[in-house]
C-alpha cells in the first residue's frame, strides 16, 4: 500500500490537472486574465501578450483533491505505517503530521500572495502587481509562523545524510538554525518563481524535482509526503499538456509560488531540508544569477550574462525554449540523483 498511495495521488493529479485546464483556460479567455509582457524580456515574447495566466489553480486543485483521496483511501484500507503517522501515537508521528498539515498550508499561503499578486497585475492593470516590500513581508510572516508551528510541534534537530550529522536547533550555535531556515524558505519560494520564465520551465523542473523527493521521502518512511510529492509531480505533468511551447496557459505567481511552498514543504517534511540545495539546484542557479547580474551590474556598471534569470541568457544565445526545458530538467535530475544517493546510502 505505501507504493500505491503515491501512484494513485500522481495518476488522479495528472486527470484532474489536465482536464481542468478544458474547463479553466476558456473561463480565463473569457475574463480576460491575460498575460501582460514587459517590455524587458526577450523581444520574441511580445508574441505571449495576452495568453491566459493564473493556470496555477488547475495543478493546486489537482494536488490538494489526490492528497486527499490518497491519504482517506490509505486511511480506510488499514495502511499501518499511514495510520500511525497521520494519527500518531509517538512523538515522532505527531511532528510528521504536523509538518504535513503546515507543509499544505504554507504552500496554500504562498500560493494566496501569489494570487493576490496577479489579481492587481491582470484585474487591477497594475503591471508589476505587489511591491516588492509588500510582497517580502508577506513572505516572511508565512514562513515565520511555518517555522514556529514546528518548532512548537518538537522540531528540534536537523540532519545531514551521509556523515549522520544530528544538530540540536534549541542550544547554542544551532539556534542559527532558525534564521537561515526563514532566508531558506523565502529565497527558494521565490527562486521557484523566478523559473516560470518560459514555457514549460518551472513545472518541468518541479516536476523532476517532486519525483526525486517521492523517492527520497518513501525510503525516510515519510509516507505522507511521499504522496503529497506525487501529487506534485503529477499535478505538473497534467500542466504541462497545457503549458509546453507554445504555452496555452500560464501558472501565474499563483502557480510558482505555491510549487515553491510545496516544494519548501516536502523538503522539511523528509527531515533533510538541506537536500533542496541538490534536488533544487536549477532553482538555486536561477536566484544565483539575479544576484550575481545585479552586483556585476553595480560593480562594473556591465552585464556578466546577457539577461537574468540564467534561463533568459540562454534564450538569447539562441536556445529554444524547448531545449532550455530539457537541459534544465536534467540538471535537475542529476542534481536530484546525487540528494536520492547521499540518502539511500547515508540516512
């Protein structure tokens, strides 16, 4: 049963996400929740002005119904490992599904400020949506309140696979734990969203990324988001029938920012969060060269790659989107690869 819950939460993600996009890519044409195009990406993008956006809600529907169904068929068939993690008698289980049910609502929030971002950009015609100070604290506040449930639930230690390092985050030095874990969430939330910049891009890699950590999550006998991390994964393929080159349906920052909560999520919820920085390593390079364009940038007062994110240089050096997608995908893959190893062999 525990290897047939995340088939079935993947399978009835991929149908719903898929099929809902007949149904929410009309309704979108219809309120004219078309996509605007700055004037500062790439000239060709001119030809997307007006594609429907906020596609986000097809896969957040999909994934939050297959969690569901999967988790209440597990629960109604008598899965033992499901059962006592989702009603725990341990302390152990009792911080598994408090980390699940926090995992879910951080990414719904996520997903909200994402929302209310392109609500201003497309209902509003307010091009760049929230401020960047408005949408920081929003950000923070979300992810402060995630960390101190956990903490509150017992969360007290980190690992590192591989050299079976268990850190104490309630004395000393680990308490610095707590602070880079808030700089953690919020730059990768926001390092998912920086992906979503061609077509197919960020679902594609989160795609890879949700499947690495389905994988990854099982052998930690973290069963509930090995699921919650299917659902991910297919909640992205069923998108991607809509949102491969040519795209007929953006997510949104309604769609990014929720894939960064979950993704954020799941990566706490297997217990080694600092695995992200492998199984999200194109999520890191993307962040990466905004930062390092910007202070080249005030530096030398010259560009060091012809556009940021790092997907746009490419963009102009020729790649199709078709081929950044694929490249990207696999550095994801192997980013992931080498997370999935350091666990299997050193969890």
């Amino acid at each position: 049963m525990d290897t047939l819950l995340p088939i079935i939460a993947i399978v009835l993600s991929i149908i719903i996400t898929a099929l809902l996009g007949k149904v929410f890519i009309p309704w979108l044409r219809k309120l004219k929740f078309g996509q605007t195009i700055l004037e500062i990406g790439p000239k060709w993008h001119k030809g997307k002005q007006g594609t429907p956006t906020m596609g986000g809600f097809m896969f957040i529907i999909g994934i939050l119904v297959s969690v569901a169904v999967a988790l209440t068929v597990g629960l109604v068939a008598g899965d033992n490992n499901l059962f006592s993690e989702l009603i725990p008698a341990g302390a152990p289980n009792k911080l598994k599904i408090v980390r699940l049910i926090a995992g879910l609502l951080l990414a719904i929030m996520t997903g909200a400020v994402g929302f209310f971002d392109d609500y201003i950009k497309v209902v509003k015609k307010r091009n760049l949506g929230l401020t960047a100070k408005q949408k920081t604290m929003l950000q923070l506040l979300i992810a402060a309140a995630y960390l101190a449930t956990l903490a509150l639930a017992g969360d007290h230690t980190t690992s590192i696979p591989f050299v079976n390092v268990e850190i104490s985050t309630v004395s000393g030095i680990g308490l610095i734990y707590w602070p880079i874990s808030l700089i953690f969430i919020y730059g990768f939330t926001n390092a998912v969203n920086l992906t979503d910049g061609v077509d197919g891009l960020a679902s594609s890699v989160t795609m890879v990324v949700s499947a690495i950590y389905m994988c990854i999550c099982t052998i930690l006998h973290c069963y509930g988001f090995s699921i919650v991390a299917a659902a991910v994964a297919g909640g992205c393929i069923g998108f991607l029938f809509w949102n491969l080159h040519p795209a007929k349906v953006f997510m949104g920052d309604t769609g990014s920012m929720f894939l960064g909560g979950i993704v954020v999520a799941i990566a706490f919820g297997s217990g080694y969060p600092v695995l992200l920085f492998l199984c999200g390593i194109v999520y890191l390079l993307e962040a990466m060269s905004v930062v390092i364009q910007v202070a080249y940038y005030k530096k030398t007062g010259k560009r060091l790659f012809k556009m940021s994110p790092i997907h746009h240089h490419f963009e102009l050096s020729s790649w199709s989107e078709n081929k950044i997608v694929l490249v990207f995908s696999c550095v994801a893959a192997v980013g992931g690869l080498i997370a999935f190893l350091l666990v299997k062999f050193g969890a």
